[in-house]
C-alpha cells in the first residue's frame, strides 16, 4: 500500500516506513538509544531528501524518548537540574545547527554535511564502544581478575560558578554541562539525531556523573533538544513531514516493546557490542559513499514553485 | 464516450481542411493519501471538409506539468572524497513532461515546427539562467533530463499514439506518484510531412486533497503552528506509548 508524503512529496511503501519505524523502535527498545542516527541514513536510502529526512527524524526522537523518560521519572532517575544546564546549551548549539544546515541547505552541500558528521561521530564512537565492550567481554571471561574501578573525578571541579547536582551527587560548574549540551544540540540540528549516543559517554566519562541516572537525564534532556529542531527546521525550511513522522512513530512503539523483551534476555556486554558493530556499520555505509566514484554525477535540487 | 465525441465533431467547426477535436478522461487529478499515480486519456478525430492531402498524417500528444525552477549540481573529487562542485541553475523546467507519438519524432516533426510549438523535452526547458561553468551547460540540461526520465516523470512514447484510419486517435499517458500540484498542460499536434496542421490545447489540474492538502498548507502557511502540532503529536504518542506498555506489563 502506498502512501503519499505531502512535505516529502514522494509516494512510499507503508509497510517499509512501518518497518523503518520499527527496526529503529526494536534498537532503541533494545539498546536504549533514541534511533536517530538510524532513522536518517534508511530515510535517505528509500529517497526521501535530505531536508525532510533530518527533520522527521528529529521528530521521531521526540516520541521515543518522551516515552523512555516516563519510565525514568517514575524510578526517579532523572537529574532534572543537570537536564536543565544541559538543556540551555542544547538550545543555543541546536540554533547553530539550523543556521549552518539553512546555508549549506542553500549552498547545495548539506548531504555532504550530513554525510561527514555520520562517518566522523559515528566511527569514533562506534569504534570506541566496540573496543571497550570487547575489553568487557574479555574480561567477563577471565573470572579470576577483579573488575577496574573507575574514579570519579568529573571535569569541571576547578571551573567558577558552581553548582550543586543533588540526583547525580554532583558539585561542578556549570559550564562543561552546557558545553556539552550545545555540541549535542549543534549534532542534533545537522543529523537528525538525539545524540544519547554522544551524551551518554560524555556524562559517564566527562562529568563523572553516576550511571543510573545518565539514561534518563540525557532523555530528559534530548526531548527538548529534538523538539526545538524540529521546531526550528519547520519554520526555517517546512522540511518536517507529519505524516511521514506518524507512520515512523507508529511503528517505532511496536518496534520497541519487542526490542525491550530481547534486551532482557542479552547480556550487557553483548548488547553493547551489537550496538558497537552497528553505528559502524552505518558510519561505514556513508563513509563508502563518500569515497566511492558515485554511478551518477549529477543530482537535482528541484526549486519552489513561484 | 463515442456518442459525445460524435456530438461535439458536427458542433464544432474548425476552419481550414483539417482539424483535430481531442478530449480528456478526466480533467482533475486529485493526490489523495494513497495516491499511487493515476492514468489518464487523451482521445480525439480528425475532422475534414475535404479528402485529405497525400502523405501520411501524423499525431504528437504531449502533456505537461508545471514549470519551476531547478538546481543541478555535478559532483567532483575533492580531497578525496566526492563533493558537490559544479552546479547550474535552470530557470524553468516542467515538473513533467510526457509525449506520445504516432512515430519517430525526428521523422514527424521538422525542427523549425520543434522550435515554434517547443515540443520535444530539450525545447520545453528554458535553460536560460547564470550558469556556474557555460562551457559544458548542455551536460547539464541531458543531466536534468536523464534523471527525470529515470524517475518517471519524463518519458517520450514514439508509437505511443493510436491513430485508426487516421481519423480517431488515442493516447494513455500514465502519471506517476511523485507529482507536483499545478496546472498540466495537455496538446495534441496533427502532423503532415513535418509541418503542424492543427494542435489544441487543454488542461488537468492536479491537486493535494483531504489530509494531505491540509498539511501542506499548514506547513507552509503557518509552519509555527505546524511544528507545535508535530510536537504535540509526537510527545501524545510518547505518552501513549509508555501508559499502554505500563498497563500491558501490569496486566
């Protein structure tokens, strides 16, 4: 059955959006990520542009994740004055974005920004998590030694204007968490994405925050993130497409009570290998595109009807 | 159909000594949320007042889609990755563009009627505009076609035009799902020796209907308002989500 995208304006498969939609459902389910970084590149690749695929992506998140903090709120494992920090950097990181996207939107360059910031945040990360879950796996292995402590020493102790996290026990400044939330924010606007996958490492490893409250606290904050995108790239660009935003969250919430059952059942390590091999392949898919020779040269940026 | 094509052949009355009658199957597309591309008819005759002239008569139906601007960018090597590089803009391009033929057009049409009536897809672009590099611009303008034409939007059917005894003839002209709204342009030529004897000229309006000409309206007339709904929308099927996985969980 297919089904015409009014924004997009491309006539699509619903069962494939409905399988997009739950494929990155089943992921986040799984792995507990929004599924942005998913959602974006399989948009592209059954032909909806650049622009609209970014937007409803962003969109997208903000369904998942609204529905993943619920679940954190009610075991209070939000740190909501640390989502707020974060949050006032992702507003001004996401405006960023939007305004680079706009011009290079114009420009005729944007899937090529799109492309390299897959290929460079996706590899990095994938390749990181790959090899720290392999060194987990190893040792899960290997019962004999003793499990590595890691210290909690948070950047951000030194810096002025501090503040006191109580949730995430916590006493740093201000600044490194709003420095992160607006490069998250900036990546948010440009791919589309939540980008739990980059907060997450940074809330664990950079401001030391303790790991049962990263999840939602980075959901917390996502939420607002993607919705102020999403808002933006509406006005900026009338690049989101409900329609298209419906079917994926439609199929995402289908997607992710299976994914949430096969979680349980996978072990952590093994889970975040999965993952790991994952993001790589997708960075790895964009990344061969880039260097390539593409089949066709040319490429058409139809214009606005007067 | 017959009846009311007969009807309008003794009505009208074309001057000079042979001239083409054509109608429509239908004079409105509407793009519904399961628009899957739809079909339409181009049927007519050739009405005479006196036996024709030697040589075979020919027939050139094209249809066509509004026009609008149109980027085309080439990619190049940079750095070692592909870029885009080179691009063109061209000023009017029609969103679509179908002929149907009762032959091969070089053989039917002479390039001054070409030139005159801009009937092949070359003739219908107007290329005109501030090219980035002149020197290879036609490459761009096959670019544009070649895409199109992979997309199904352009396409050139010769022997796609039934022409019976040379009076009645018939054309399906499919359109594809990837529409543009607007106003399409549908002609047909009748053709002796390369020349135009007659053409006509009538229309479809193509239009976005139900939820699907709503949001784009809204998206495009209050896209504030438009982006607060997707938000709403989204944050409601959040929390539907999350009370409907509680509940089945409690259950």
């Amino acid at each position: 059955m297919q089904l015409y995208l009014p924004i997009a304006e491309v006539s699509v498969n619903i069962f494939v959006l409905l399988g997009i939609g739950g494929v990155v459902g089943l992921l986040s389910g799984m792995f507990g990520v929004g599924g942005g970084f998913l959602i974006t590149p399989l948009l592209l690749f059954i032909g909806v542009p650049a622009p609209v695929a970014v937007a409803t992506g962003a969109n997208q998140v903000v369904a998942s994740s609204v529905s993943g903090v619920l679940a954190h709120v009610q075991r209070r494992t939000v740190d909501f004055r640390m989502g707020a920090v974060l949050l006032a950097g992702g507003v001004v990181g996401s405006g960023g974005g939007i305004w680079l996207f706009d011009m290079l939107r114009r420009a005729g360059q944007v899937e090529l920004l799109v492309q390299l910031s897959y290929v460079a945040f996706l590899g990095a990360i994938g390749a990181l998590m790959f090899q720290e879950s392999l060194r987990a796996l190893i040792r899960s292995r290997r019962p004999g030694e003793p499990p590595q402590r890691r210290t909690r020493h948070g950047v951000g102790t030194g810096l002025p204007l501090k503040l006191r996290f109580r949730a995430s026990g916590l006493y740093i400044s201000v600044l490194p968490p709003l420095a992160i939330g607006a490069a998250v924010g900036f990546l948010a606007a440009i791919m589309g994405v939540g980008g739990g996958f980059i907060l997450v490492p940074a809330m664990i490893y950079l401001l030391g925050m303790p790991t049962k409250v990263v999840v939602g606290t980075s959901l917390f904050q996502i939420i607002f993130v993607t919705a102020f995108t999403t808002l933006m790239h509406a006005v900026t660009a009338q690049s989101v497409d409900m329609l298209l935003a419906v079917v994926l969250i439609l199929g995402g919430v289908i997607g992710a009570q299976i994914g949430t059952g096969i979680g349980l059942r996978l072990k952590a390590e093994q889970l975040r290998i999965l993952l790991a091999v994952l993001v790589l392949a997708v960075a790895g898919r964009i990344g061969l595109d880039l260097i390539l020779a593409p089949d066709e040269l040319y490429s058409l940026a139809p214009g606005r009807l007067p | 159909m017959i009846r009311a094509l007969a009807l309008w052949l003794a009505l009208a009355a074309p001057a000079g000594a042979e001239a083409i009658v054509a109608g429509l199957s239908q004079n409105r597309v509407a793009i519904t949320a399961n628009f899957d591309g739809s079909e339409i008819i181009v049927y007519g005759a050739v009405r005479r007042d006196a036996p024709p002239p030697d040589g075979p008569m020919d027939v050139i139906v094209t249809v066509e889609g509004p026009p609008a601007p149109a980027t085309v960018r080439r990619k190049d090597r940079r750095w070692g990755i592909w870029v885009n590089a080179a691009q063109v803009r061209i000023r009017a391009a029609p969103t679509f563009y179908a002929i149907a033929t009762t032959g091969p057009l070089d053989e039917i049409l002479s390039e001054t009627e070409n030139l005159r009536h801009r009937i092949t897809i070359p003739q219908a672009i107007r290329a005109v505009g501030a090219a980035a590099d002149a020197a290879d611009f036609p490459a761009f303008t096959e670019a544009l076609i070649r895409l199109r034409t992979a997309d199904g939007v352009y396409g050139v059917a010769e022997g796609g035009v039934a022409f019976a005894e040379e009076t009645l003839l018939r054309a399906d002209v499919t359109l594809p799902a990837n529409l543009t709204e607007g106003r399409f342009r549908v002609r047909v030529f009748l053709t002796r020796g390369g020349a135009v004897v007659d053409h006509i000229e009538t229309g479809i309006t193509v239009e976005k209907q139900g939820i699907e000409r709503w949001l784009h309206r809204l998206a495009f007339r209050h896209p504030l308002a438009y982006g607060v709904l997707s938000l709403a929308i989204a944050a409601a099927a959040g929390w539907a989500a999350s009370a409907a996985f509680r509940a089945f969980r409690g259950a």
